[in-house]
C-alpha cells in the first residue's frame, strides 16, 4: 500500500499533490526514487487476522453469546414498538425487547436443520396415521437419530460458557447420513 501524508492512495486512480496531477497508473510506473522524491511511502500490506464472521465482529470481538433484553440508557425496559391504529403512532407492546445471542441463533438454526432433514420422510408418518402402513425401520431408525442429533446439540449449545466452547460444539454437528 503506497501512503501519501499517511493517507492511502489507491492503486489506478488519479491524484493531486502540491497543484500536480498525477495519471491513474503513475504509482505503477515510477521508480521509488520518484515516489520518495513527493513524499510517498509504502507501506506492506498486513492482511486482517481472519476470524469467523459468524462468531465475531472482528478479531477479538466475539458477538453475543446470550440473549439480551434491552433497556434504554437510564436501565429502563425497552419493549417492542407495534403500531396503533388509533394515534396512528407506534407505541410499547408488552413483549420486552430482546436482543438474540448467538445460543439462540445456533439453537435455531440446529432445530431448521433438523426440521428440514425430517421433511423427506413426514410423508410416511402421515401415511403411517391416516393408512396405517408401516414405516420402514430404517427410517425410523434416521428419524430417531436425527432427533436425538438435534436434542444433543440443543442441550451443548445451552452448556456453553463462551464463543470458544459454541464453535467447539457447532463444528462438532454429527448428522445421521441416510
């Protein structure tokens, strides 16, 4: 990265500096001496520590882990605003306002997971209670393995003390294979 007064300055672009204008591909094609000569420094680039966005902000920003219910910066309630037909205004419901942590959001996603797994096969359990055809063990037996798989890490997700202990368990997912 080339830097000029300690700002960057971007690779094919044009720029000024002291009443000069200098073409987009200056950088590419002047010597070092003629970069230094204006002030120009380089600077290498440092690429980002990598972190997992699903985790974290940034580097050692971890996002939160528990639900949160949100209060205003006096510590009172916040509530979740509805619209009222009547003032034409929003106005507080009685359902407090919460912000959903990261358990939440995994426990949700585990269970859609799940959900969506057990879809292929709802079809022999309808079949099962409206015809009384038996369902195959084997299916059975994936069924049973995909909700004990979702209950497992249900109860995980719940036991984790930080951001570090949930990707231990969401990396450790163990589906049934059909």
């Amino acid at each position: 990265m080339f830097l000029l007064n300690d700002k960057p300055l971007p690779l094919d672009r044009p720029f000024s500096h002291n009443g000069i204008n200098y073409p987009a591909n200056w950088l590419r094609l002047s010597t070092s001496q003629e970069k230094s000569a204006i002030g120009i420094t380089e600077q290498p680039d440092t690429p980002e520590t990598p972190y997992d966005q699903r985790f974290y902000w940034s580097p050692n920003n971890p996002k939160l882990l528990n639900d949160r219910e949100e209060s205003d910066e006096d510590g009172n309630p916040l509530y979740v605003k509805v619209y009222d037909a009547e003032t034409e205004s929003m106005v507080d419901s009685e359902e407090r306002l919460v912000t959903k942590g990261l358990k939440s959001q995994w426990v949700a996603q585990v269970k859609d997971t799940a959900g969506k797994m057990l879809a292929l096969t709802d079809w022999m359990v309808t079949r099962k209670f409206e015809r009384n055809i038996d369902i195959p063990t084997a299916t059975a037996t994936y069924r049973a393995a995909i909700v004990s798989e979702c209950d497992r890490l249900e109860t995980a997700i719940a036991a984790c003390a930080n951001v570090e202990a949930l990707i231990a368990v969401v990396s450790a997912q163990n589906w049934p294979k059909e």
